[in-house]
C-alpha cells in the first residue's frame, strides 16, 4: 500500500524491487558481467596489444634474430658482393686485386671452353629435369595409388639421406668395366663391358643416371604430398565415368599437380646447374673435357690457375643464367595457379 499525496491509498502494480530490476535490466549488463561473458565466450579473439608493448619487446625481437643476420650477412652477402667486385677485377691471390671493368666478360663471350662446358652442362641439365621428374612422378603415383607401404617409401626415400661423395663412390665401383656388378651383369647377357665413365658418349648420360638416382626420393616425396591434397572424390568420379588409371593419371593427376610439378622442375634444373661433386669424384671433367660441367670450369680457374677474378665472372654469368631460367619457368608454367578448386 502506498499514501499518495492526496491521503489516498493505492495499491502498486509493480513493486519497487521488480521495478528497479526491471530497469537494470533494460540498462545492458554491467561491466563486471560483460567481462565474465567474454571471458567465457569460447574462440573470441584476443586484444590487439599496444603499440607500448610492442615498442617494449622490439629489442628481445632483435637479439634473438641477431645470430641469423649474422649469419647471413657473413656466409651469404659479403661473399656474393665480393664475388662481384672480383668479377671486375684481376685478381691470382698473391696480388692485389686490379680494377679491369668488362674485360673478364669479353675473355668470357671468346672463351671455348666456357661455351663448350656450357653446352655439357645443358646436356647433363636437359638428361637429370627429364628423366628425374618423370621417373620420380611415377614412383610417387605408385606410391599414392598402389601400395601403402611405409617401408617401400622409406627405401625409395633412402638415397637422399646418402651424401654425394659416397653415391658417386659407389657408383663409381658398381660401373667399374672390370670389377662392377653393372658391367658384370652386361658381360653376362651380351658378352662384352661398356665405359660408362670412361667414354666421352657415356660419361654424361651415366653422371645424369646417378643424379637422378640420388634425388629421385626427395622429389618423389614432394609429389606424393601434393597428391596428398587431391580429393578423392574426384578420383571416384573418373572411375564412374569409366576412365581408366592411365585416363587418370593423364587428365585428372598430372594437371592438378602442376604447381607441384613446377617447383620440382625448378629445384632440379638449380641443382643440375651447380652438380659439381659427383663429376669431381667420377671423372674429373673427362675424358677429353666430355663431362667438363661449368662448375668444374670454374673450379679449375680458381683453385689451379688461381685466376678468381675470371672464376669469379664465370659464377656471375653462372648466377644471372640461373634467375633468367628460373623466372621464366615461374612465368610460362603459371606455377601460382593451380586447377585444383
């Protein structure tokens, strides 16, 4: 009951209490309560922490990538940068550089040698990107389609983990015309040997087999995680089509590979262009300049002739050959696109 200022009494239709909660309802929650429901909400994003915080963690930030830049700067950008000043210059280590400007670069463009170890290396680079990803793009599809076995993947995968100097060595026995297990097996079946080292036919096609044996792991293991990201729906519904396994591989695998296949291709031609210890330790560069690959040019001007300021320029040309080629397969392959939506 409520006296009114009229001396009458009434009754509330609403109490007090339930008005005041009312209102306070209809207010919003305070902000205690706001910050217990947000804290509860699950998923809700974090702050954005003050740019005084940030400011505060910048010098944590740079001692801690310190080792890296230093690493860097003294393993990977002095030497690239003196490279190119010593491709300026005359330079056999006991003297001090002398400033040339282009004339390395015209003894380059007149050098024989230089293009003659050229044209091998494109030999050797054309046999490796060819038969390396073609060979390696089957054995990942085998692997993905046929078999689950974990240590047939291990096996395939093997070779990789085997440094250059030992697969060369190895290889080196086995293809030894007198004492090889290879030429022992060809003598048995057709009765006569065959210098796959020693002749200047073979020497470039055995060293691009023994690449390709070495890398056939890792890029077949690069493929069959892109075949990973393959539906298989689109698989089963080749086969409901009536497409084949071969129909398969042509029209639904090797094209949503691409990007895959892109950068396998890439990394190939990089690592044939600068194959050096397998010739090194194989054939020396012969017989009669057979397998002579540009890094082993360069390796002879620089650490027989002492000439570094002409071994430098050959790196040069060596480094600038390498970005044109590899920017242009980027481009035409259109590797930043894939078919796979």
């Amino acid at each position: 009951m409520v006296v009114t200022s009229q001396g009458k009494l009434t009754t509330p239709t609403t109490p007090p209490s339930a008005a005041v909660t009312t209102t306070a309802t209809d207010l919003g929650p305070t902000p205690h309560a706001r910050k217990v429901r947000s804290a509860r909400k699950p998923g809700r994003s974090t702050p954005t922490r003050s740019a005084a915080a940030r400011r505060r963690d910048l010098p944590a930030a740079l001692v801690l990538i310190l080792p890296a830049v230093a690493g860097f700067a003294v393993f990977f950008a002095y030497p690239t940068l003196r490279g190119i000043y010593l491709s300026f210059t005359d330079f056999h280590v006991l003297t001090p550089p002398q400033w040339v400007g282009l004339a390395n670069f015209q003894q380059m463009f007149g050098d024989d040698v230089f293009w003659h170890s050229l044209l091998v290396t494109v030999y050797f680079v054309a046999l490796s990107v060819s038969f390396g990803t073609l060979i390696s793009l089957v054995t990942a599809v085998v692997l993905h389609r046929v078999t689950r076995s974990s240590l047939l993947r291990g096996v395939i995968l093997l070779p990789f983990l085997i440094s250059n100097v030992i697969a060369a060595l190895v290889w080196q026995w086995m293809l030894d015309p007198s004492l090889g297990i290879v030429n022992s097996v060809l003598k048995h079946l057709t009765g006569h040997s065959i210098l796959f080292l020693g002749s200047g036919g073979w020497a470039i096609p055995s060293l691009a087999a023994i690449s390709v044996w070495k890398w056939m792991g890792y890029y077949a293991l690069l493929i069959f995680a892109g075949l990973q990201t393959i539906p298989s729906t689109i698989y089963e519904a080749g086969r409901v089509d009536g497409a084949s396994e071969t129909q398969m591989f042509r029209r639904l695998t090797v094209p949503l590979l691409r990007p895959i296949l892109v950068m396998v291709v890439v990394l190939t031609v990089i690592n044939s262009f600068q194959v050096f210890d397998i010739v090194q330790v194989t054939t020396r560069g012969g017989p009669a300049n057979a397998s002579n690959v540009l890094q082993m040019y360069i390796y002879d001007k620089a650490f027989r002739q002492f000439d570094f300021g002409y071994a430098a320029t050959l790196s040069l040309a060596l480094f600038a050959l390498l970005i044109t080629v590899t920017f242009t397969q980027l481009r035409l392959a259109r590797a930043n696109e894939s078919d796979l939506t």
